[in-house]
C-alpha cells in the first residue's frame, strides 16, 4: 500500500465505457511522486488517503474489467486538533 495525499481532482468529460463511475484524484506519495488514483470512496482534497497499485486495484470490480492501475482503498483519519501552526 501507498499513502498519499489527494492534492486536486481529475475532470474528463469522456472516459472509456468500462471506467466505473467514481472521480481520478490526484494523488502525492510520501516520497513527493504523483499519480492518478481511482476513488471509489468520495474523498476530497487535502485528504490523506492509502492507496493499492496494480492487479490487486483492477480485481476489485468485480464482474467487470475495469482499466484502474491505481485505487483508493482507505481515507486516513487524522487529528488535526493536536496540530498547530507556527
């Protein structure tokens, strides 16, 4: 698994028809790399998310074949309150 954090959203107008419905955030790993990830959770910008790569992301649909190389499978909980800013 990956952690990242979703740094903006990803709008197509046209996507290929075995793309469930679900958003393409974009995501930045811990290591300052980017990807596109799959979110079928609702999660929004500034969120810190983990995410799964590869066939283990494409064999979540079920039923179907769905072209998702990237996957969101968890939203982290963080407590912000404990957090301050100098």
């Amino acid at each position: 698994m990956i952690q990242g954090r979703v740094i903006g959203k990803i709008w197509s107008s046209r996507r290929v028809s075995s793309l469930p419905a679900g958003a393409l955030l974009e995501v930045e790993t811990e290591s300052g790399a980017r990807l596109i990830a799959f979110d079928p959770l609702g999660c929004n910008t500034g969120e810190a998310v983990l995410i799964t790569q590869g066939s283990v992301a494409a064999a979540f649909f079920t039923g179907k074949t769905a072209p998702v190389d990237a996957l969101i499978i968890g939203s982290i909980d963080e407590d912000n309150t404990s957090k301050s800013k100098a």
